[in-house]
C-alpha cells in the first residue's frame, strides 16, 4: 500500500500538489511503512475508543478532540461531499472568527489565508 503515490494518482499533480502544501504535507516526509489497513483501522478504534467511521475522536490532556470530515476538508482545502453540508448556522457564533477575527462576520478567503500564514510563523 502507497497512500502517497494513490493519493498523488486520485487527486492528480495540480490538487495532489495543493495538498501537499497543507499540515497533512507533512505526512508526504515520512519514511514508507508496511501495514494492513484493517490493522491501523483497528489500532485506532482501539486507541480512541471510537466505534464511529466518520470521526477521528482522541483524548490529549483530558480534553476529547473530535475530527471529522469538516475539519478535514477545512485543513486540506479538498472539497469532501456537499457545499450544503458545510453550511454553519449563523446564529451560533463561530469561536475561530470570533478569535481570529474578532466581529466580523463574512471573512473573505485572502484574509481567512494571510491569518492562517501569519499563525504558523
């Protein structure tokens, strides 16, 4: 199994290359490993104590992360299932922009881009 290389052939070299420049880019450095993919699938159901297949649910300092495929396709920039299902409710408030953004409410994508640049430095 070469995740990498079937990701590179699925996505193609223009969206695969996009991926790469995201934090899962890293993951692209690592030296190959054999596994079974029923074995790491197990590994971590096991390790989070998670029985669903749409998140990845662990627990880091007594805190539960939950990462779902939302996060994933926000992290990755890829497009995953419909527009509809990433539409927020706008009366709950959004604590990244909230945070980030302070009280604004519709963030253009540049900025949304430049605030991410800016945290990773």
């Amino acid at each position: 199994m070469n995740v990498v290389k079937d990701m590179s052939t699925f996505l193609g070299q223009e969206k695969f290359q996009q991926f790469l420049e995201t934090p899962f880019g890293v993951f692209n450095d690592l030296p190959p490993i054999k596994v079974h993919c029923k074995l790491l699938r197990h590994l971590l159901l096991t390790m989070t104590n998670n029985d669903r297949d749409d998140m990845f649910i662990i627990k880091i300092n007594g805190t539960e992360l939950r990462f779902g495929i939302k996060e994933f396709a926000v992290v990755t920039g890829l497009k995953c299932g419909l527009i509809s299902d990433f539409v927020s409710d706008p009366s709950i408030p959004n604590r990244l922009i909230k945070k980030y953004f302070g009280k604004m409410n519709n963030v253009p994508k540049l900025d949304f881009l430049n605030k991410s640049k800016e945290i990773k430095h």
